[in-house]
C-alpha cells in the first residue's frame, strides 16, 4: 500500500502524514456518490446497485492506495462529518506501529487538538495503536472516565497515558 507523503515532524521526531491535495476533489466525489447510492438504492438486493458500489469501492481504493477501505463506512457520513474530512481520512495513509518514547507520546497529546479533524483522528489511532490504549479517546476527551480530574490538563492526561500504556 501506498503510504503516502510524509513530513518529518522535528518536534517530535516522527513522520506525519501528509495528503496528496490534488486527489481530494476525486476522493470527494467519489464518497458522495457512494452515499447517495446508498441513500436512493438497496445495495444488498439491487444487483445493479452493489456492483457500482463496489465500482465506486474500488475507484477509491485505487485513488488512496488503501485496499482496505470499505465503501459502505461512508453512508451517511453527513450525520457525523463533513465530506471534505471524510475524503481526507481517507487520503491518510493507515496508522502505523512504532516505537514511541514517552517524549514523543507527550508532545502528540499537547498538541493533537491543532490538527484538523482527520489529522486529530489519525493521531488518536497512531497512539491507541502504539500504547494498547483501546479506551486512547477517553484520555483526551473524557478524562474522568480514566481516573483524571474532569479539567485536567493535557499534559496530566499525557503524563497519564505514559503511565497506563501497555
């Protein structure tokens, strides 16, 4: 798979991903036209339907690089997100596993919320990936549900995730 471009990130020393922009209008149409698809047709009984979904499935993975995307993840994307950031998550190369120090993981937390939502998203999956936290979004956003002051800062939440990863 196609990882995509990458920026080193000289504060914290690892590569963060990048997307091709000249792809996102294509990546947008493309998730559009798959959820109106399946907005105005039944795509698991209308044989015509399924195959140019699985089309549209197959143009985006291509597009991305990514043949793990299933198409049907972006019905009704517009209930949760908008479409811009839906074509960029999927632009986004997959997370990876690395070796992340604690330096690393505290300088992600402090400043994961200055990304855009699908980079914030894409950092989220980096570090549950790389500490074993499955619960990685509750320390961010509901830090009392891991044993944190509800206020807490982001560097006690970091610190925090330092002390708990597996």
């Amino acid at each position: 798979m196609d990882k995509g471009k990458t920026t080193k990130n000289t504060r914290i020393g690892i590569d963060i991903p990048e997307i091709d922009e000249t792809k996102l209008p294509a990546a947008m149409e493309i998730i559009e036209r798959a959820a109106s698809l399946m907005a105005e047709k039944d795509c698991d009984s209308d044989p015509e339907a399924e195959k140019d979904l699985a089309k549209l499935q197959g143009e985006l993975r291509d597009l991305s690089g990514n043949s793990k995307i299933q198409i049907r993840d972006f019905q009704r994307y517009w209930s949760y997100t908008d479409l811009e950031t839906m074509a960029r998550k999927t632009l986004l190369p997959v997370p990876f596993k690395t070796h992340v120090t604690d330096g690393q993981i505290k300088e992600i937390v402090l400043h994961i919320l200055t990304h855009k939502e699908a980079e914030t998203d894409w950092w989220l999956t980096f570090l549950k990936i790389n500490t074993g936290l499955d619960n990685l979004t509750d320390y961010i956003f509901y830090p009392v549900f891991v044993g944190l002051d509800a206020q807490a800062t982001l560097e006690q939440i970091a610190d925090k995730i330092i002390t708990d990863r597996k």
